[in-house]
C-alpha cells in the first residue's frame, strides 16, 4: 500500500490493482468534477452514485489542469476530506517589444498570458 491508499497485489498469474481514494470533487470556474484517484491509472470521473463515467475529459478540458495543481500543491482537501484545494496555475508574463513577445517572468503550464504595459514613454 502506499501513500495515498492504493494497493496491488501480483502472484498466482493473477495482477490485482485496486484504486486510490475518492470520491473527490474538483471546483473549476463554475463546473465541478467528481472523481476517484489512483496513483497508478489517475483519476477517473465518477457520476454521484460512485459509478465511472463513458465519457471522460477531453484534453483541453480545465480539469486535468486543476488535478495536476491539486496534486502538485499535495492533494489538500476541505475539512468534509471531498472538495479540493488548490491554487491555480501561476501565470507567464510578458511585455511587447517590437513586434515580439519577451518573457518577463515564466509560469506554469494550464496559466494565462499577461502582457506587462511598459512603464517608459515612448519617445518620437
């Protein structure tokens, strides 16, 4: 068994893997996901009944970049041990020069792209 509940067993021809913990519900601008964890197979959404959904995420959908900072920043949950706790990516910001984008400051993979306006007038 490891750290975060899961376990697996090998032997007599036989591969057992058993999943992590869960449910757990991940809160994304106003869509939740409720999900079960495995440190082997990741997570997997679940319906309210505890039963795993056809349909999983897309890869552009926000909540792979949610669990990967909620995992990322320790799996931290509310006080009900369900709903998740995370901070979200940290931003790249940048500033125009010409007609180039310079990386002022690099951020996460999931954040946004905030141009830095430059503080100094031009002058003609």
């Amino acid at each position: 068994m490891d750290e975060f509940g899961h376990f697996g067993s090998i032997g007599g021809g036989v591969c057992m893997d058993a999943w992590g913990v869960g449910p757990f519900v991940v809160e994304v601008g106003k869509q939740s996901f409720r999900f079960e964890d495995s440190d082997r197979f990741g997570p997997s959404i679940i319906n309210k009944n505890g039963e795993f959904k056809a349909k999983q995420p897309g890869e552009r959908s926000p909540f792979w970049t949610a669990h990967r900072q909620w995992r990322k920043q320790g799996r931290r949950t509310k006080d009900d041990g369900v709903t998740c706790i995370y901070e979200g990516p940290k931003p790249t910001f940048y500033r125009k020069v010409g007609r180039k984008n310079l990386i002022v400051e690099d951020g996460e993979e999931g954040g946004d792209f905030i141009e830095i306006q430059s503080s100094l007038k031009e002058t003609k």
